[in-house]
C-alpha cells in the first residue's frame, strides 16, 4: 500500500469519511490562503512554506514528467528522498532509456552533497530508500547491487548485496550476490558483517527484526516452524512446530513475513511491542487478527461481525491500527475506514476515518466528499480539514506524506502548472504565536500574521514564564536550553535537563559513561550511564530525534528512582490509556499521581504527542520540587 493519500485513487469507494465538522471549513480556499496553523483539540499542526534551497540539478518534491518525489514514506529521521530522472545513452550517444537518480533534502531544504561519490546513487521501484538507524540502501546501477550509505554520503557498505532492506533493531535483511541462487538471508550489522544466516529464507523470514525478534514460516532444521525466530535464529515463539502435513489453518495461527517496508502490514512487532497474527481458526472465510506482546501472549483480537471483515493497511503504531472494514462479501462490497486500538476495541466507528497510521497523536484520511486529504486526532476530530479548492485543478489536487515523528510533507496543486510545498508539524498544547490560525473546532480564522511558524522564542510563553525563572534558579537548566522555549525538544535536550537536575540534587558530577555509536553527547552518556536512557537500538540514541510525552514521562520516573526518591506506583486514567506503550504505562500513571506531568485536554495524555522545551523545564522543575 502506498504511503501517500493520493486524491486521484481509483479506490476512493472504499476511502471514504462523513465527518460533518469538514463543512466548516466552506469559506476557505486553503490552496490560495494556507493559514500558518491548524489548532485542533488539545494539539495544533504548524504550516511552513518549504523548499529545496540549494537546488542546482533541478531536483523538485512534486511528480511531474522529470522530476519528482517517489517515496512513500516523507520525512524519516529528518531526510526525504526525492528523484530527478535522467537519459541513459549508449557508447554512441544514442538514447536507450530514462534513469531515476536519487538524492535526500533535510527538513529545512538542503540537498545531501553527493558530488564526491564516483556512481551516482539511484532508485528502482519496490524497494524502501528511507533513511534508518543513520543508514539509508545506495543502488549502484553498474554493478545492479545494494549497499549502505550515511547522512554524509559516504558509502559505509560497499554495493554487494543483490537485494537488501533498511536497518531495523540493528541489523538489515540482505541476500549477498553469491547468495542469490539459494536465496538464503543474511542479516548484517552496521559494518556489514553477517550476524544470522538462514539458508532458502527468502519467502520465509520477515524483512525486519523488532525488538530481538523477527517472524517467520517455513522449515527450520527439518521441521515446519511458524512463529518468531531471536537473533541466534532459535525459535523464541512457537506457534507450530512438526510435519509440514499437521499445519491446519484451521486450527493454528498464521504469521505474515512479506513486507517491503516497515509501513506496511506484517507480523513484525511495532515499536510499543505489539504484534498482528492472522486467525483463520474453525474455518473462517475471512480472517480475524489476533494480537501477542513480545513474549506470545494473547493481548486482544481484532474482529467485526459478519458479513463485514477487515483488512489491516499496517502493524500497530501509537497503540492503534487503522484498516477498512468491507461491507459485505459480494461484487457490491464496499469499505469504510475503521480504527482499533492493541486490545480489539474499535475506537473510532466504521467510516470516520481511513489512513495508514496514528504518529503524534494524528493520521492522514482521505475525503471523498473533497477528494482531499485531511487530519484527523485520536478522537476522529478533525484538525486539519480538507483543501477547498476555487481553482478547478482537482485531480489530483494535494498530495499528503504520513507524518514521522510529528513530521509531514504536504504539495498542494495551485494551478495546473503551480504546486507549493509545506511542512507540517505537531505540537501538544494551544498555539500561542502571531502567526494566522484556523481553529477547526469553531471553524474561525484569526490573526493576520504571515509568520509562517512558531519557531522558539527566546521568552517563554506567559502561561510559563514563572515557573521557568524559577527552574532557572534553582540551576536546573543550562545556558543552552534557556531560549526557543516554545519549540520542540529533542532527546538529548531532555537529558541535559535530567543531568542538570540530578546533580544538583546530589551535588555530585555523574563520572560513568555508556556511549551510543551516534552521538558523543556527554550529557547522554551520563543518563546513559544512570539507565535513565537506554537508546533505540542498535546501540544508537537518536539525540535529535523529538522527544515525546510517554517518553519524558519515562525519563523522569527513572530520574526520581536515581535520585533515591521513587514515585509511588498508579495506573494511568486517561481515555487514552491503549495508546500509551506498555512500556512507559506505569510511568505515565506515576507522572498523573504526582501531578508532575497531566492530560492535553479532554482527559487525554497523547503519549506520541511532542514536548517543547518550556513544557519539559517546567516539568523537571515540577520533579525537582518533589525529589530536592
């Protein structure tokens, strides 16, 4: 499934909503008139105007004859990948065919400077070029084979591999050119070296490891195993083992290994632990899904009632899955978007919705009414409504990436020759700058500004300004978080905070480090050190990775335990308790019980959801006065 909405699809009889809250929205032409924020309930998207500044082989975000992005995917780890087609000619300078060169912009519209590379890197359909755990595949078109190349350019894994898959929990899937034939599966580490090979895998094993474990279905050392395989290649959980002869559907659970992207749907485990088995159990016509945690428990089952069935568009992402529920089982069938969250419980109805997945707090749908994308929340309100168009062009008319990290890129058609570009954003909270803002709870337009984001300001906000003086003088914020307090914090911004908090408290300089291979960051190697922090895998950190709720509330629970003063234990009461990864559930309940950190609004805490800075001062200040 494509990762873009496209306003064109064919298939738009099954993507469908009937949000009446869009008709607010009439009066507003957003392709002529984009405002500069969108504020939803408890949340607000930030529009920036975007380009590629250092532009100088014609490379553009917009398909079109020549140029365009191909990738499904938008901003992964702060890099998009974008294309520029080109001529290929023979030895005499005939033409003989079109080559798709490749290339990444940052958020801010930089180009990566692949000049010094001797083979230009391009792209062949079906394969993910997205950027993961720092490593992004480099398709060499003279040799036909894959390596892997950094946000510098520089090839960190020469071209050997004939078919290859991003770094995922620290290692890639690859089959080496040698290996071809047999079609046996090679995972690799960051240095290129086998770490696990299973021979004749090639159907067998999912693409991408999580959380030490990858599924697969097919034989192993002589018998028939469904289920998942640890990085030894051992069986960690069975769900059949014997005589290829005694595996019944009927009777026994289905793993789905084929993926070629982690944004599509397969059994491979989701980043909060959770995974979709297929349940074709007693003969069912249509499947159900089952869903295990990481150590084969049954968590909850996805179903509707009959004649109705599902087909599930992705893994669980935010504690939630998005799929379409069809009606029916005929040539008449038709679909509408259906939202469940890990447990079974469909938490948005049958047609309020279709989108790949919830990030931040938000998910890209489709309007069939406006034949636009649109935003909506965890609640199926609608945050960003559907483009209204004034100018004719409607097919297509805007195009939508699914948001990362809280990171979107939009293109909308101004005119059939006209296209702009924007950045999208969320943000936790009300926006409190002077840009233009379309409330899409009212429906109103205010403000005049053309500021097109809040980008930090060097005075906090005024709801903030006192209890950050007050965190700045007790000495629990350094000198480099003490500006741009309205913009997003990063991972390592918040450990320079926790460091700055324990030390005072104890009064002691932290002497032990753990280093992580992407940043030197003392501060991280610190919190590093304490197990305030263990990482993303792969033994890498992501330090400007934007740090999210559930994680900051992580953070400071095991902050408080490292200072000798626990925060007693409560379960979390929120509406949104199934979107908060297990993982972080308990310090999510500690931080309400303690009044350290509180809801979003609605009685929601939006786990996913980003922290600015003031946000996270006024919380370590709000642990600092419990702990001191």
């Amino acid at each position: 499934m494509k990762k873009r909405i496209f306003a064109s699809l064919l298939a738009c009889a099954l993507l469908f909503v009937g949000l009446s809250p869009v008709s607010q929205a009439a009066d507003y032409d957003f392709s002529r008139d984009m405002p500069d924020v969108f504020q939803g309930d408890g949340l607000y998207i930030t529009v920036t105007p975007w380009e590629i500044k250092n532009n100088q082989e014609g490379w553009k975000a917009k398909p079109d004859k020549y140029v365009h992005t191909f990738g499904e995917t938008g901003f992964i780890e702060g890099y998009m990948p974008v294309m520029r087609t080109g001529i290929m000619t023979d030895d005499h300078g005939y033409e003989i065919g079109e080559i798709d060169y490749l290339n990444y912009v940052d958020k801010n519209g930089n180009l990566l400077d692949l000049s010094h590379l001797e083979t230009p890197p391009t792209r062949i359909p079906l394969t993910s070029f997205y950027f993961s755990e720092g490593l992004c595949l480099y398709y060499d078109d003279t040799t036909g084979l894959f390596g892997y190349m950094d946000t510098q350019g520089n090839l960190v894994i020469e071209p050997q591999f004939k078919l290859a898959q991003p770094f995922h929990d620290g290692v890639a899937w690859t089959i080496r050119e040698e290996d071809y034939e047999s079609k046996s599966v090679s995972f690799i580490d960051h240095s290129g070296n086998t770490v696990l090979c299973l021979p004749g895998a090639h159907l067998n094993v999912g693409r991408y490891f999580s959380h030490g474990l990858v599924p697969f279905s097919g034989t192993l050392d002589g018998k028939y195993f469904v289920g998942y395989l640890d990085k030894q290649g051992k069986p960690a959980i069975t769900l059949f083992r014997g005589d290829l002869r005694d595996y019944d559907l009927d009777q026994y659970l289905q793993v789905d290994v084929i993926a070629d992207s982690m944004f599509e749907f397969s059994s491979i485990f989701s980043e909060d632990g959770y995974a979709l088995l297929i349940d074709s159990r007693g003969g069912r016509r249509y499947p159900c899904y089952v869903v295990i945690d990481t150590k084969g428990n049954q968590v909850g089952v996805i179903d509707v009632d009959p004649p109705q069935y599902l087909e599930l568009h992705n893994i669980i992402h935010d504690g939630m899955i998005a799929g379409v529920e069809i009606q029916g089982n005929g040539p008449l069938e038709t679909g509408q978007g259906a939202v469940f969250d890990r447990y079974g419980n469909q938490v948005l109805p049958a047609g309020s919705t279709l989108g790949t997945f919830f990030d931040s707090g938000v998910i890209p749908a489709y309007s069939h009414d406006s034949r636009t994308p649109l935003v909506l929340d965890t609640r199926g309100n609608v945050v960003i409504p559907p483009l209204n168009p004034s100018n004719g062009y409607t097919h297509p008319y805007a195009d939508l990436y699914d948001f990362h990290d809280g990171v979107a890129f939009m293109c909308v058609n101004v005119s059939h020759t006209e296209t702009d570009f924007y950045l999208l954003e969320v943000h936790q909270g009300t926006y409190t700058g002077s840009g233009q803002v379309y409330n899409s709870v009212t429906g109103q337009m205010t403000g005049g500004g053309t500021i097109p984001t809040d980008p930090g300001t060097d005075t906090p906000s005024s709801w903030a300004a006192e209890q950050v003086d007050q965190a700045i003088s007790a000495g629990i914020v350094p000198d480099s978080l003490q500006s741009q307090y309205t913009q997003t914090a990063t991972r390592a911004q918040f450990c320079a905070l926790a460091v700055e908090l324990y030390e005072t408290v104890k009064g002691a300089e932290i002497t032990q480090r753990t280093t992580f291979t992407d940043t030197t960051d003392v501060n991280v190697q610190k919190m590093g050190a304490l197990g305030i922090v263990t990482g993303v895998g792969g033994g890498k950190f992501n330090p400007d990775g934007t740090l999210t709720r559930e994680q900051a509330a992580t953070m400071l629970s095991r902050l408080a335990e490292a200072v000798g003063k626990p925060l007693s234990a409560q379960a979390p009461t929120f509406a949104d308790n199934a979107s908060v990864s297990s993982w972080a559930f308990d310090a999510v309940g500690q931080m309400q019980a303690s009044g350290i950190m509180g809801g979003v609004g609605s009685n929601t805490f939006a786990p996913q959801g980003s922290y600015s800075r003031e946000q996270s001062i006024i919380t370590m200040l709000r642990l600092y006065e419990t702990v001191k």
